[in-house]
C-alpha cells in the first residue's frame, strides 16, 4: 500500500561511493561513504521527525544487498528533508570521530 503521509530515504540517498544514477540523491558535498541504517535512524531523531525503520528492504537496482530503509513523516519537500538529513549525518560522523 502506498502511503503518500511519508517518503522513503534509503542509505544509498547519502552514500559518497555511489554516482547519481546508482542512486546518490545528494550533491558529493554532503554524502558520506557507506552510511548505516542506524546512523539514518540518529539523524533523523535528532531532527525530530516521525519515522518507521523497514530493515528487510533492499533497495531495487542493488536487490542483493539488505540495507533496509526509512519511511519519515513528509513535513516539507523530500529535497529538504534530504539536504537536512545529509546535514545532520555529518554533524553525526564528526562528533564520532573524535
């Protein structure tokens, strides 16, 4: 069924490894390298949006990888929420390398 109140945010959105047309939905300059669902699950709390984490989901063109994926309440346009989750990602990465 599809629920048209979320969007879906899959890690390859923020992955720095991957092109465009394999699925990287933001500029390089904010992606990271392989980022976890987990670290999706952070910055998005930490952003304070509704969320649904689906863990069994592979995302279509890499079937064969089970990276799993978020569904995150849609409160602006899903270029927003992205560029702010790509944000808060490495605000994420930086305080744990440290």
């Amino acid at each position: 069924m599809k629920r048209t109140d979320y969007i879906v945010l899959w890690p390859i959105y923020f992955d720095s490894t991957k092109s465009r047309s394999e699925g990287r939905k933001v500029p390089k300059s904010l992606a990271l390298p392989s980022p976890k669902l987990e670290e999706l699950v952070e910055a998005v709390k930490r952003l304070g949006l509704n969320y649904i984490v689906e863990e069994e989901k592979r995302y279509p063109r890499f079937w064969w990888e089970t990276r799993g994926r978020l569904l995150v309440e849609r409160r602006e346009r899903k270029s927003l929420i992205l560029k702010n989750v790509a944000r808060e990602l490495r605000s994420l990465r930086k305080e744990r390398s440290f």
